[in-house]
C-alpha cells in the first residue's frame, strides 16, 4: 500500500550561514567551543531574550563571557538570532546559527557586528 503523504525527497529548503575565521585550534580545540545559553521571559511569539551566558570548557567561553557590551548586544536579538555556536573546523573556527528556510534566512548588520565581535575575541587567543 503507497503512502498517501509521502516525505519530500532531495534538497529541503533550509539555509544557514557560516562565518569562518581563519584560526588553528591545534592541540587547543576545546578552546575555541562555546554556545549562547539564554535566559528567556515570555512565551512563544513574545519570548524575549533577558540575558546570555555563554557556556564551554575552554578560554573563548570565559572571554566571550566577560565582554558585557556584546552580550548587550545579543540580548536584543530573537531568541533564533541569539542563539550561537561557536566550534572549530579544519583549520578555521566556526560562528553559526540556526537553520532558516528561505523566508527568515538573512542577515542583519547589528548579527553581522555580533559575529564580528567575537572573530575578534577568536583572533585574540
């Protein structure tokens, strides 16, 4: 018997962005791991990001942490902006987001100067 709601296949309509820093982690590589950990208010439509921690083992967590004004910053995006990922690659590190389909994907200038801000903190180690 054929399913009659059967699962798309191939290529689903979902986006993210990448922001590379050229950056060796070397030996380091839990060094440069961190991610947003957001204290909310609010429900649904209305939830609203009141404060940022950023966990991981290593340094980046602790200096991303101590940056007061980026942490601002982050506080007035959406929930789905302000949640950040930070992790190595080969030979790079990693600013992420989450997947957006073709309707939410972009950019904003005040993400763009988040995502700068930390390349910053990245380079600094």
């Amino acid at each position: 018997m054929q399913d009659p709601n059967p699962l798309p296949w191939g290529a689903l309509d979902r986006f993210q962005a990448h922001f590379i820093v050229k950056r060796d982690a070397g030996s380091g590589v839990g060094n440069f791991v961190a991610k947003t950990k957001l204290k909310t208010k609010g429900h649904f439509a209305a939830k609203t990001v009141q404060k940022v921690e950023w966990i991981g083992a290593g340094s980046l967590a602790s200096k991303l942490n101590s940056d007061d004004e980026l942490n601002e910053m982050i506080a007035k995006q959406s929930v789905k902006d302000a949640t950040i990922y930070v992790e190595p690659t080969d030979g790079a590190i990693r600013i992420r987001n989450n997947w957006n389909n073709h309707l939410a994907f972009g950019i904003t200038k005040e993400l763009f100067e988040i995502y700068d801000r930390i390349a910053g903190h990245i380079k600094s180690i």
